[in-house]
C-alpha cells in the first residue's frame, strides 16, 4: 500500500499534524534559498530516510553531530531527529528520500540483522565506492517512474476493473522500495557497534523494536515490554517517545494496522481469521479498530474502496482511539 508523491517541503519543524505522503522523493539542489527549510535554525525530521550526495558538498548536523558530505556519500537519517545545514555549496546536487515508519515498518522486519539498523544511527554518513553510487541511482531512478504510475493507476482507479492493475503497480513500488532499502543498507555493512556512543536509552529502543517484531501480533499493551526490561511502563513510555517520537502505544498500533492490511490483501483469510491472528478479542472489536485507524470496514478495505477523507486525519491523533478497542477487553493499553 505505497503511495509516492513529490514535495517541494518535507521537513516540518515543531509539528507532525499535517497532510503527510507515505513516501517522498525529492532532488535537492543547493541553489534553492533555504535548502530544506534547515538553514536558519534546527527542525524536526518527520521522516526515515537518506540523502545520496550526487555533486558539490554540504555540511550539516544530526542530533548536534557534524557531518560533512561530498560526491558518493550517503547520510541514513531516522524520523524524530534534529537536522541543521551549516553550509553548502551552490552546485550541490542530490536525492532525499524519506518514508514514514508505517511504510518502512513491514520491509524493516524483513531485514535478517534486524539490530544492525540501530549500529548505522552511530555512523549514519558514509563515503560509498562508484558501483555502489551508481547501483543506487539507478534504483531511485527506476523507483521514481514506477512511483509515478503507481500515482496514476490509482487515480484511474475504477473498482470494477482496474484493481489487478493498480495491485501490480503498487506491488512493483513496494518491491522496489525494498530493493532500494536493501542497498542503502549494503553501504552500512562493514560497520561495527561502538559502545561508548550507544546509549541506555538507545538500547532500550533497540530491545523494544526487537521485542515488537516479535510479539504484537499477540501482545498489544505497553506495560509487557517494559516489563520485559524491568521498567515502569511510564518511565519505558518516556524513553520511547523521546527516542524515536512515536509512543509505544503508536508502534504497537502501527505494527498491527500494517499486518492486518497485509492480511486482507495479500491473503484469503477470513475477517474472523485475521481477527484471531492478531489477537483481538472478537471480530467486532477488530472491525472497530481498523475502521477507527483507516476509515474503512476491514471487508471494504480487501475490496479496495479508497479510503474516506484520508488527508484530514492525523494517524498519531487517532491510534490511541483505536487501540482502546482492544484495551477495553484486555486492560487499558497505556502510552
């Protein structure tokens, strides 16, 4: 369920109640007056992503960290952090792509080093061969044109016809954002973990993520994976939000909302079926929820009705809403 959109603003300082596309593309020259909105003062990246250097050079900040960036370098940057551009030449060229993590969320689990991800945020900027450039040009730009009519099919999107075509095109951007994720992730692999800069709250995310690809599908409150390291679940919640903006009520309810979407579409499952895989107490509370989160009834969602006033609501305003559907029966989830 990949959506692809070209934004002339992606980073959005102090807030994240706004119309946000899945995923963003965006060429970057360093011409443009206030490049990124980042050069006055710090903002917030709504976004996980990476910048690809293509020409010129650009000094910059990540949480107060100064890195330094020229032709064949490469930046992971993860939603939540901090970013300032200090200087940048005039014939700086690049691409920034960024996802929101519902979108990254089910490729990341796919990831067979799952802990390695959490090594990059100590050296997320790194210089990379010619082969390894231009392998992950020619991803963006394939991407790029596939995002594109993945865009177009579904505005030419009419129910009675056109659904395998409008799955194929999101199926190709989906697979193909993957690929790409992959390569970034193939630029990182020589690195190893330094523990002086890996700190207690890191790792407490860290465990949390791990713990969550391991259990949401059938545990769904907060308090067991704080328990899981000993801590209370207000103090867990603390670090959590603090660490990567989202509370572990969100994570959980997007772990959730991802898989059940998978399920309906990619699966012949029964509505009931799903509801049990993922551990709701009963059908009707499981239709609640997903309707609460995506406006849909889970059955119209596998028919592919487009979703009602999607731009309108904020998914972080609304997950805790629909996840008290399963805390109703199980205990008040907290965040």
């Amino acid at each position: 369920m990949l959506e692809f959109w070209l934004k002339t603003r992606y980073f959005v300082p102090n807030s994240f109640n706004m119309r946000e596309e899945k995923v963003t593309i965006l060429e970057l020259e360093g011409g443009e007056v206030n490049i990124l909105n980042a050069e006055k003062e710090c903002v917030k990246l709504a976004k996980t992503g990476f910048f690809l250097c293509k020409a010129g050079s650009v000094t910059l900040t990540i949480d107060g960290t100064e890195y330094h960036m020229h032709k064949g370098s490469i930046i992971v940057y993860f939603s939540y952090s901090t970013l300032h551009i200090i200087s940048h030449t005039q014939n700086l060229k690049g691409t920034l792509i960024g996802a929101n993590l519902e979108t990254i969320q089910p490729m990341l689990y796919n990831v067979s080093n799952f802990n390695a991800l959490f090594v990059i945020k100590q050296a997320p900027c790194q210089a990379i061969s010619e082969t390894q450039h231009k392998t992950l040009s020619q991803h963006i730009t394939l991407l790029k044109v596939v995002a594109e009519k993945a865009k177009l099919e579904k505005e030419n999107f009419e129910p009675t016809s056109n659904r395998p075509i409008v799955e194929i095109a999101k199926k190709q951007a989906e697979l193909l954002s993957y690929s790409l994720m992959l390569e970034v992730l193939q630029c990182y692999t020589n690195l190893t973990p330094n523990s002086r800069s890996f700190s207690r709250k890191d790792e407490v995310l860290q465990k949390f993520i791990t713990q969550l690809y391991r259990n949401y599908r059938t545990q769904h409150e907060v308090r067991f994976y704080a328990e899981q390291q000993f801590l209370t679940t207000r103090y867990f919640s603390t670090i959590i939000k603090e660490c990567s903006g989202k509370s572990p009520t969100q994570w959980i309810a997007t772990a959730l909302l991802v898989e059940a979407r998978n399920l309906l579409s990619h699966t012949n499952m029964t509505i009931k079926e799903i509801s049990d895989a993922l551990t709701f107490p009963n059908q009707s509370y499981f239709g609640k929820w997903f309707k609460n989160l995506t406006t849909l009834s889970p059955l119209d969602f596998r028919k592919g009705l487009p979703e009602k006033n999607k731009e309108d609501y904020n998914f972080i305003d609304v997950v805790q809403r629909g996840i008290s559907h399963v805390g109703d029966e199980k205990g008040k989830v907290q965040s």
